[in-house]
C-alpha cells in the first residue's frame, strides 16, 4: 500500500514511453493516457478484487474496475474457474452453441424491455445497430441524443459525446462526415422541452430517442424526477422509439438496470460491460416485433465473428450468477453511499466546493456547486483542482477515473476498511490542495 507522497513509477514510465511509438497516444482507449488530469498513466500488472497493483509493484484500491465490469470484484475466482472449464473446449465457435441461450435468458428475464436479445462484442457495437434497428423499424432517420452522453464511438454519436470526448474537449471528431451527422438532433439532459421542441421542428421524422437513463459519462448525472417518464410519454405521442443505452447502468443499479430502478420500459435497450463479465460483450435487446426485424429473422443486417463467444458468455452468465444472490445491491448502495457522503464531509472541512451523489454502486462527484443537472453544469466544475485530486489520491493509493467526466464504479469486493483508507487519503489530499 503506498501512503507516502512520492509514487515510484519508473517502469510504468518506461513502459508508457515506449508504447507511445507504438500505439497512438501509448494506449488503445484515450481516457487511460491520463490527458486530463496530467502525469504519468500507471501500467497495470494484475488485477484483484477491489484491488489493481502496477508494474512497479504499487497497490491501489481501484474505483474503475475496468470501467464498470469487475462489480463483483476482479478476477473473480468462481468467474476465473468458469473460464478455465470452458476454455477447454475451444475459444470461439463461429456457430451456435448453448451458452448464448442461457445468457439470453438470463437478460430476458432481468431486463424488463428485453423480450428478444442480439449479443455483439462491445457497447459500441450494440449502440450502432440500435441505431440501424429504430430507423428500420420506424423508415425515419433522425434521433435524438443528449449533450455529455456517450454512446461509443460511432460516427453518428460523436455529437456532443461524453466520455473521452467530453475529456479531450474535442467538439466532434474529423472524419466524422456532416452527412452522418446531419440526422443526429442534440438536447440538454433532464430537458424535457428541448425534446418537445425537436420533435415540434421535425415532424414524422425522429426515429427516437436514445439517452443514458443515469449519465455516466459526463460525471454522474441523474435523471430528475420525472424526466423518464416524460420521454416515454413524448416517444409514445410522436410514434417514435425510447431507447435507454444501459451499457453501464444495466445490472449497475439495479439487476434490471435502470428502466427496473425508476419504472419506465424503454422500447429498446443496450447493454454491455458487465454482461461481459471482463471479456468483450455487448448486447442490444426489446420488444420482440422490433427485434424481429434483425437478420436472419428479418431484413435489418448485423453480424460478428466472434459473437456469443463460448468464454465471453460464460464471463457473463458467472458474473449475473453472482449478481443475484440477495443483499448485493444492498450492499453496493450502502458502502457507496459511505464512500460518497464521506468525500463530501471531507470537501466541506477542508473548504472545497463539491457536489455528488451515488446510485448503487455507481457514483461521482464534481468540484462544483450543485446540482448538477447536465452536462453544462458540469462543466462548471474546477478541472484543475480535480487533476490535482486524482493525482494525490493516486498517490495514496487510490485509483480513479482520470477525468472529471466519468463515473465512478464500487464493486462487491471493496470493504469497509477500503472506504475508511480512501476518506483518510481524501482528508490528506483534500487538506492541502
Ligand atoms: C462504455 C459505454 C459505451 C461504449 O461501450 P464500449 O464497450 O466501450 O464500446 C456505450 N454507452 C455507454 C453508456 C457506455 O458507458
């Protein structure tokens, strides 16, 4: 456990240098370069439970677990010896095999929306055949998204995304033809006449809707009260679709993501992260006349090489195994909790402006005056200072995401005594910031 102030990183440092003439930027996603918050990226070794270790052999409580997945902690061991059976067998299959049924099943019946269920390989991909399948469905080509929320990388998405893009501050990504976009209407979150709006200055051509239901990507978000419900009365008037993109709140906050959570069904849903378990996975699902329409059922294309793998569906289904034994979302909203409310104290007696909150074991928080209803308002928030913080706490040995606009994930594993180091390094970080 590091607690000093001075992290020993050399050869995190020499890894990283020489993977930067390797790879753009050194890395394979832009959020992990740490761009944003400045320094030295930290090489991972290994990983387990609520714990990382890096190259150099320091130890950190980590509050990403690989951005969603690892809720029931790394490298699960009931997940690690599911794996190992089935590797056996062969890794991919290219043809039909069971274990696609027993985790479509198991979706089927956690997510409300979901009568019928495709499995690709990442959030990304699931976001991009939504999108095809509610123009389909519905001959109409427009959509409309909400500023700060991320959808992966597809060029029809890069309007106003979060994630990384909100971290570069990149305003829409070159290559991205106006053309694709030109169908992509934006709104700010948790406005419910800005949608009025887009769907009154388009008429009969908005094919729907699709938001993050909990804004992760943006920093957390929630929705207000009455903002879900108000889209799912909107869609409905306009005959258009809702589409809630849960590739991170699915199983996150609820079993039943959060359409299970807050009450309101989408038409169609995304998932993806934790249904993979750790291995590559995304999904996307609803109602069986839509989904009737994907190929080979119906005439809408989408296909993979290595969807329903037999070890990624296995990584799954272990995972919401696991999931479902009583008291764990329970457990991940009350240790959260504690670890949200705590930072909060900490800001406050060490004179910090902070707001935040927590659903379940997904959090955040923003160096801002809250609340924060969107992603305007995050932006408010003082990002040097954050840069600052993240550094320290890296330094004590605390992992987070590294950037202000991204969640924050607990898992099963973290304990309370995690929690009680992670206050303690907040105190110290916080007190001299
Ligand atoms: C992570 C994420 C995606 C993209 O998933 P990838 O697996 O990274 O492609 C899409 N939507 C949301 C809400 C996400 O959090």
């Amino acid at each position: 456990m590091v607690t000093s102030t001075s992290l020993k990183t050399t050869k995190s440092e020499e890894i990283f240098a020489a993977a930067q003439k390797l790879m753009p930027g050194g890395v394979n996603s832009p959020v992990r370069a740490f761009k944003s918050v400045g320094g030295q990226p930290i090489v991972f070794d290994r990983v387990k439970g609520a714990y990382a270790w890096d190259v150099d052999g320091n130890q950190y409580i980590d509050y990403i677990g690989t951005w969603g997945p690892a809720i029931c902690g790394h490298a699960h061991p009931e997940v690690l010896q599911a794996l190992h059976e089935v590797l056996e067998k062969g890794t991919s299959f290219g043809a039909p095999c069971y274990l696609e049924n027993v985790l479509a099943e198991m979706v089927i019946d956690a997510v409300p929306s979901i009568e019928m269920v495709r499995f690709v390989n990442s959030g990304t991909e699931a976001c991009m055949a939504v999108l095809r399948l509610m123009r389909a469905y519905t001959g109409r080509d427009k959509v409309i998204k909400f500023e700060g929320c991320y959808h992966g990388h597809a060029d029809m998405f890069l309007v106003k995304a979060g994630s990384g893009v909100a971290t570069l501050g990149l305003p829409d990504s070159p290559g991205v033809p106006k053309s694709t976009t030109a169908n992509t209407l934006t709104a700010p979150f948790n406005d419910l006449e800005a949608v009025k709006a887009l769907f009154a200055e388009n008429p009969g051509e908005i094919s729907g809707v699709i938001l993050e239901p909990v804004v992760g990507n943006a920093g957390f978000i929630p929705p207000d009260a009455g903002f879900l419900e108000g889209l799912r009365e909107l869609t409905h008037e306009n005959g258009a679709l809702l589409v809630f993109d849960e590739v991170m709140t699915g199983f996150r906050i609820a079993y039943g993501g959060a359409q299970q959570r807050f009450g309101v069904t989408p038409d169609l849903t995304t998932l993806g992260k934790i249904i993979g378990g750790g291995l590559p996975v995304g999904a996307y699902g609803g109602k069986q006349e839509i989904m009737s329409m994907v190929a080979p059922a119906g005439p809408m294309y989408q296909a993979g090489t290595l969807s329903g793998n037999p070890l990624a569906m296995t990584a799954g289904i272990k995972t919401l195994q696991l999931l479902q034994q009583p008291g764990n979302y329970e457990r991940l909203d009350q240790i959260t909790k504690r670890l949200t409310d705590g930072m909060l104290q900490v800001a406050q007696e060490t004179g910090h402006v902070a707001c935040g909150g927590q659903i379940s074991g997904m959090f955040g928080f923003f160096f801002a005056e809250g609340p924060v209803h969107n992603y305007e308002d995050a932006k408010k928030s003082d990002l040097n200072k954050f840069a600052r913080f993240h550094r320290g706490m890296l330094e004590h040995g605390v992992y987070l995401a590294p950037s202000q606009f991204e969640a924050g994930f607990m898992s099963l594993a973290h304990t309370e005594a995690d929690i009680d180091r992670t206050l303690d390094a907040a105190r110290a970080v916080m007190s001299n910031l």
